[in-house]
C-alpha cells in the first residue's frame, strides 16, 4: 500500500510540472503572436481637394527642413489630399517639431493652424518567434510518462480507481504527507 502512495505521488508531482510546462509554452506562444497596436503621430497641416495646391505647398515646408508628404484618400466619393509632417513614434517629437515649426513660420496661417493627429495601427512586426521548445528535463518526463505502465491502483473497497476519480483524489494524496 505505502509503495501505491509513493507511485501516485510520483505521478503527481511529474504531472504537474509537465503541465505547467506545456500551459507556459503556449502562452508565451500566443502573447507573441497577438497583434499590438502603436500609435503613429504626424503634424497634419491641411486638406483640400486640389493635389496641385497640396504640392505647391510642399515645398513652403521642405525649404524650412520639414519633410511634408501628400497622401490621398477618399471622404464622400471624393479624393482629397492630405499635406502632414511625420511620422513620430513618440508624442513629445511630435510636439517638439510642431512647436519649432510654428516659431520658424510665423506669418504662415498653415503652419499655425496645423494640429497634431494620430493614427492607431499595426505595429511593425519583428522577426518571427522561434517556436516553444521543451526542456529536457520535461522532454524526459513525457517519455517515461509515455512508455511507463502502471499498476492498477485499488481503494480499500478493492475497486480499480478510474482516471477522473483518480485525478480528483491526487491532490487529496499530495496533502496527506505534508
């Protein structure tokens, strides 16, 4: 009897550790491969709907050392051109070269009117993640698990435990010795 305990025992530990092993690997596995969001910012000088102005003005920023691009996009089945400084991944540059674009063109009612926009998007993806391995010491543990055969254990009725009863008296077992 005393060397049925030790076995179950044995078993118990083993299969914890392989357990948590496995649940660790999966969640770092899955924590890595959810998306994240970033925050893009940009210093959004104006819209309008002529790509000529856009690009006239362009170049009223470009000669200052601000690098504005013209982006387009559709609003209402119309495409309209976006003229913004950017992109910042940190809110203060942004608001760093906003400041010190307003002090170097003062008389430009553009540049003074400009906002600080933002945009939520994907962020950059790194190299992928090299797939979970398991340690030796589990990799060892699940081939003995694998290949051992136990004896049946019996209750005191003399009744072979079946795997969910035996699985809801482990910890039962584990607390009896300290």
């Amino acid at each position: 009897m005393e060397g049925s305990r030790v076995a179950v025992k044995l078993f118990y530990v083993a299969s914890q550790k392989l357990i948590l092993g496995i649940l660790l690997s999966l969640l770092t596995s899955t924590a890595f491969a959810a998306g994240q969001q970033c925050k893009t910012y940009y210093i959004q000088l104006f819209v309008t709907a002529s790509s000529d102005k856009a690009t006239g003005m362009q170049s009223t920023y470009s000669d200052v050392g601000f690098d504005a691009a013209v982006t387009a996009f559709n609003s209402n089945d119309r495409t309209l051109y976006r003229l913004r400084i950017g992109p910042y991944k940190v809110l203060s540059k942004a608001t760093e070269s906003h400041q010190k674009m307003k002090a170097l063109l003062p008389d430009n009612a553009v540049a003074q009117a400009s906002i600080i926009r933002h945009i939520i998007s994907a962020c950059e993806k790194a190299a992928p993640l090299p797939a979970p391995k398991y340690t030796a010491y589990l990799k060892n543990t699940t081939q003995r698990l694998a290949n051992y055969k136990a004896p049946a254990i019996y209750t005191g009725e003399n009744h072979p435990l079946v795997m969910g009863e035996f699985s809801r008296r482990l910890p039962a077992f584990a607390d009896e010795d300290g």
